[in-house]
C-alpha cells in the first residue's frame, strides 16, 4: 500500500470511528425515547379504550363515582401502578393502586387540580433505580380534539425491569447497527476514493507530461534558430538543479527553476536570422536589439499558468551580481536566486562546450573564470555551493550527446515533477 492509500485509509477510517461514536449514542437515545413514548402511547390507547367501555367519559351524575372507581380498578390491575380519575371541575372521582403504587404514593410529587388540555407525560427515574412513567390525559366528551373536557385521567406504572431490558436491548442494537454502518460506509468509501485519487493522478500527470512536451517542443524551435542551443538548453537546466538541490529547493521552487533553465533564451525566437545567426561580433545597434530577446522571453511566459514561475531565468539571466547587466540592471540580492543559480550554470556549460566557433574548455580554465567573476558577474553564495561539485558535473558532462543530456534532465524532471 503506497503512502497516500495508507493516510487516505487512517482518514476515512478515523472520520467513521468518530462518526460511529457520535452517531452511536444519539440513535440509543432516540431509540429509548421511541420506546418509551410507544409505551405511553399504549397506555393512554387503552386507558381511554377501558373509560369508554365503562362509561367514565361521562363523568357527571349520580353515578360517575361508582363508573370511574370500576375504571380504576382495572386500570390499576392491568396497565398502571396507580389510577386516578377525575372530573371536569379537576376533582378526584376515583384512585386505585397496586402494591407497587402504594410505594409509590409518598414518593411522587402530588400536583394541583388538573386543569390541561393536552396529552403528556413523564419519565422518572428514582432514588431506588426504578424507572416510572406518569401520564396526564384529559378526557373529552367527543372524539374530535376540540370536544369539550369532561374529566381527566393520570395514572403511574412502574416499567418491569423485563420490558425495561427490552427496551434498553433494542435502543442498543438500534445504536450498534448505526455504529457499524458508520464504520461500513467507510469501507465502502475507501476504495472510491483511492480510485478517484488514482484517476485524479493519472490526469495529473497526463497534464504535466504535456506540459514538459510543449517545454519541450519551445526548446526544439530556439534550437531551430540558434544552433547552440539545442544541447544547452537540457544541460544548463540539469546544472542549475543540481545546484538548487543544495541550496533547499523543492517542489514548485524547483519545477520553475528547471521550465526557466530550459527556456531561457525562449525570447531569441523573435530576433532577426540576421543579428541571431550573425558569426561575427555584434555591434552596438545589433546588440541592443539582441537584448530585447529577454523582454520578448518575458511576454511569452507570462500569463500561461505552468511558465508563470519560469519569468524569473527568463527575465534576470543577464543580470550581474554587480549590477552591471541587463535588462533592469538589478544587484546581488536583488536578482532572484533562480536566476543567480542560473548564472553560474550558464555560464560554465558555455565555456565547457563544444561550439561552432569553439573548442570545450577544460574544468580549470573554466572554473578559472568562474573564480575570477565571483562577486561580479555570479552570486558568492552560489559559487561557494557550486565549487564542490563543479569537478563531478564537469566530467558527467564531458563529451555528453544530446540524448544523454535529455536522460539526465529526464530524471530530473520525474524527480522533481513527480511524474
């Protein structure tokens, strides 16, 4: 299991143990308190069922006492502990109770006259561990809800401790079966996830190859009109990541770095064949012009998302530690570091390259004139990383095909763009 699968699989696996363990004990509350009130809506069905039978909802005359103490004695013998009927005035008619609800008459808090108009009831828990539910319900001469009150009824049961295990078993299982399909949703997430993610990289890395593609395809056509370009554009941008390595960069720092290396002289696709091509030294005129390759460079770089960050070679690989290049005439720090690694790179692939009007300079010559520009033209900094490992890119580089120099570049690029 690759490293992202293992933190996608900690993640959903946390987030559903979490999930189960807050989803868990809200549905054992929801659970009880359906059975609790299924209890009640019981007993009040068939204590208003009991009181129709004997006529109790008819609680005036000379005979209402006698009607409501034969409901009552049915109702404490059945459903309830205790039976209280009263009429419409809130007066009792009648109260039975078991032995239980003998036991009960000292504990529960005794109330005024009953005078509601609506269902209701309450769940007691008491000192002794007993669980007791209290109903409250008036009585109507009719079945419609706004038929007038004729009396009330309130009775008392003590839950069993059987129909109490019931309903605390099924609140339970009620809770353990969202707590599992919690953790099983999980489960089934986790395998989409990993697929979206893989597809999602597969893209990914479809884009980028893309991308290096065009990177690519822009250095074929400098290389079509510079012929000395076409070798240096891969070896030059190896060179600055190698030494960016040493100085700390990562991610889209050295993704930038590397598209600028290679492009940096992407900007010489807008000058004449006749000053680029030009064999002999450029004079005054013609070399202002060949310094608008830099501003050129610029504008094709800039708002394409993936070469936005390569506009920092693109733009200062002229300028010179001492301020005395071009175009803005920037100044030691003041120049990206990019582009002061960049220098330093540039300028040792030139001198260690075989080119048209030259032979290759050896690694001490070359480094010679490194040395000598040091605080000048190239950052001390770079230079002081740089020396160190100038003798091993020297001589990975000596006599170095084009294809050898892509396969290093190669390995740079799926290192550091994750390919």
């Amino acid at each position: 299991m690759n490293p992202f699968n293992k933190r996608t699989a900690w993640r959903i696996g946390a987030v559903s143990l979490v999930l189960a363990l807050l989803a868990s004990p809200l549905a054992w509350f929801v659970a009880r308190e359906n059975a609790e009130q299924s209890t009640v809506s019981l007993a009040i069905e068939e204590s208003q069922r009991l009181l129709r039978h004997f006529g109790a909802i008819a609680l005036s005359g000379p005979d209402a006492a006698a009607r409501a103490g034969d409901a009552a004695k049915t109702l404490a013998g059945g459903l309830f502990d205790i039976a209280e009927i009263y009429d419409g005035q809130g007066l009792r008619l009648a109260e039975e109770m078991t032995a239980d609800g003998q036991q009960l008459e000292g504990v529960l808090v005794h109330h005024a006259k009953p005078a509601y108009s609506m269902t209701s009831y309450e769940s007691l828990q008491l000192p002794d561990g007993r669980w007791v539910l209290r109903v409250f319900v008036p009585l109507r001469q009719g079945s419609a809800p706004q038929s007038a009150i004729s009396g009330y009824f309130e009775g008392v049961r003590v839950v069993p401790d059987w129909q109490r295990q019931q309903m605390l078993g099924s609140a339970l299982s009620a809770a353990l079966m969202v707590g599992f399909a919690s953790l099983l949703c999980g489960a089934a997430i986790y395998p989409v996830v990993v697929r979206l993610s893989a597809d999602n990289e597969r893209k990914a890395r479809e884009v980028l190859d893309s991308h290096i593609s065009m990177m690519e395809a822009l250095g074929r056509a400098i290389a079509k009109r510079d012929s000395d370009t076409g070798i240096h554009n891969y070896r030059v941008a190896w060179i600055a990541a190698r030494i960016a390595e040493k100085l700390g960069f990562r991610g889209t720092s050295m993704q930038a770095l590397i598209i600028g290396s290679f492009l940096h002289d992407v900007g010489k696709i807008g000058i004449p064949d006749g000053i680029l091509l030009k064999p002999g030294k450029l004079d005054d005129e013609e070399f202002t012009i060949m310094k608008t390759h830099v501003g050129q460079g610029e504008e094709i770089v800039t708002g394409i998302g993936w070469l936005e960050g390569a506009s920092e070679v693109v733009s200062g690989h002229h300028e010179k530690w001492d301020g005395r290049g071009y175009p803005r005439q920037l100044k030691a720090e003041d120049i990206p570091l990019a582009a002061r690694i960049f220098a330093v790179a540039d300028v040792f692939d030139a001198l260690c390259s075989k080119r048209p009007y030259k032979e290759p300079m050896g690694f001490d010559a070359a480094m010679a004139i490194l040395e000598k520009d040091t605080g000048t033209h190239f950052d001390p900094g770079v230079m002081a990383v740089f020396r160190p490992m100038a003798r091993d890119i020297f001589d990975q580089l000596a006599g170095c095909s084009e294809a050898l120099a892509s396969r290093l570049l190669e390995d740079q690029v799926r290192h550091h763009f994750g390919i």
